[in-house]
C-alpha cells in the first residue's frame, strides 16, 4: 500500500519471492530430491528413483506414522477444548486475572520444548502419577506444547467477538449455557477450525519434548527420522520426512474441509 509505482512494487515482489523460495521452498525441493535420489556426490542427485519411498512404507514407519497421527489429533483435540474453556473463563475473570491465565498458557513457548519433556519425565515417574513409558506421557507432553497456539487463537477471536449477539440473546431470556451453545461456540467455529489445524501440524512436527519421554511402543515418525539421520541414513530420513510432509498437508485438507462445512 506504501508503494507507489510500478517498479517499486515489483522489486518488494521480486525480493519477497527470493526470500519465499530461500527459507521455504528451496528446503523442501531439497528433502524431496534426497528421497528420490540413490546417490548425491555431484550438484544434482542422481540414480533417481522410489527406493527410498518403498523403505519408507514398510510395517515399522507405517506404525510410526499411525502413532504421530493418534498423538496428533487426541493431542490437539485436548488442547481445543482446555484451550477453549480457558479463554472462556478469563474473558469474565478480573484484568490481573486474565494477565496471570494468558501468562501460564504462553510459557511452554516460552522455554525449550526439551525442559517441557524433562519435567514431564520426572514429574510423572512415579505412583500414583505414573505416566512414564506409557503413551498418555507423549500425548500429555503434544497438549502442553500446543495448548498455547490454541488459547491464543480462541482468545484473539473472542476479543474480535461482537458483544451485541451475547446481549440480545441474553436480553430475549436466553441463560448463560444457550448464549454458549447456540451464539459464542458457533461464532467462534472458523477460529477453533484455525486452532485445531495449527495443533495438528505442530503436533506432527514435534520432536523436542517426544525424545524425551516416548517409550519404545510409542514412537511417532519424527523420532524415527531423527534416528535414521543419526545413524546416516539421509536419504530414508528424506523419504520418511516427505512421508510426513504428505500426510500432514492431507490432514489439514481434511481439518479444512470440516472446518468449511
């Protein structure tokens, strides 16, 4: 809007899209050639073909992927409705109130998703909050981690809300529950769609916190990725990772869809 010709507006355009292609694209196009590719020793990948792709679809990723995809959906699901029912009820709390809520759901974003999955360990290692080597432990560890993407998604929508929908419900004799159901919660449908999605996506992609407390029967797709780069295994690792890139998208696609309906 600041730009008023023609060539200005083409070079912020022209440089947008480098910084687009650098940061964003060039990456990715670069992991899916390192899953088609046997071999790369010169600039361009060579012996090119789906090897890497059908190692990446055996029994053992296949499970992996299942087990990102559970985690993904029970965690973000949790996290939508904690999420939710905590920017509820500090919207009606007092100003110090909602500073201390906003303030307690940020910090896993605050601090290294590691110290998260560090504290969970040892939190939950012992009766009667025994969760350690049990698959509630990594889905507990994706709820904390994504729960503030939620909080703040619901929250900015509620301040974006127009308070005449409550008030003429409310002044027709509608109680506090039927204003929820029938005016806030439909309301506020494209922004719990939104936080939904963006849970999922972060859920799929977490690595920090799941090294940290996964136990071997519960081992999401990127922690086996990160076991195949550690043992060298670049190119499975690039397969597995566009494995995952795939099915998150589709995931999303579906969340959308729902979402639109």
């Amino acid at each position: 809007m600041l730009l008023w010709t023609t060539r200005s507006r083409a070079l912020t355009l022209s440089l947008f899209a480098l910084v687009v292609t650098v940061v964003f694209a060039a990456p990715i196009a670069t992991v899916v050639a390192a899953a088609l590719a046997g071999s790369w020793t010169d600039p361009l990948p060579s012996n090119l073909g789906g090897r890497n792709f059908a190692a990446a679809l055996s029994d053992e990723n296949l499970a992996s992927l299942a087990v990102s995809l559970q985690t993904a959906f029970v965690a973000g699901a949790l996290a939508l409705v904690v999420g939710t029912w905590a920017a509820l009820a500090a919207r009606e709390a007092p100003a110090w109130l909602r500073r201390i809520t906003d303030a307690v759901f940020h910090l896993p974003i605050a601090i290294p998703s590691v110290a998260i999955g560090l504290g969970l360990l040892i939190t939950f290692n012992s009766r009667p909050l025994l969760l350690g080597g049990t698959k509630w432990i990594v889905i507990l560890a994706h709820t904390i981690l994504v729960l503030a993407f939620t909080f703040s998604a619901v929250s900015a929508a509620l301040d974006r809300l127009d308070p005449a929908y409550r008030q003429a419900a409310e002044s027709l004799g509608a109680g506090p529950t039927r204003v929820l159901l029938r005016i806030t919660l439909p309301l506020l449908l494209p922004a719990l769609g939104a936080a939904a999605g963006l849970s999922i996506a972060l859920s799929m992609g977490e690595l920090g916190a799941t090294v940290m407390v996964y136990p071997a029967t519960w081992k999401t797709l990127p922690v086996s990725i990160f076991g195949l780069t550690d043992r060298g295994q670049v190119f499975l690792a690039a397969a597995d990772t566009t494995l995952l890139l795939a099915v998150t998208l589709l995931a999303l696609l579906v969340v959308g869809r729902l979402r639109r309906r």
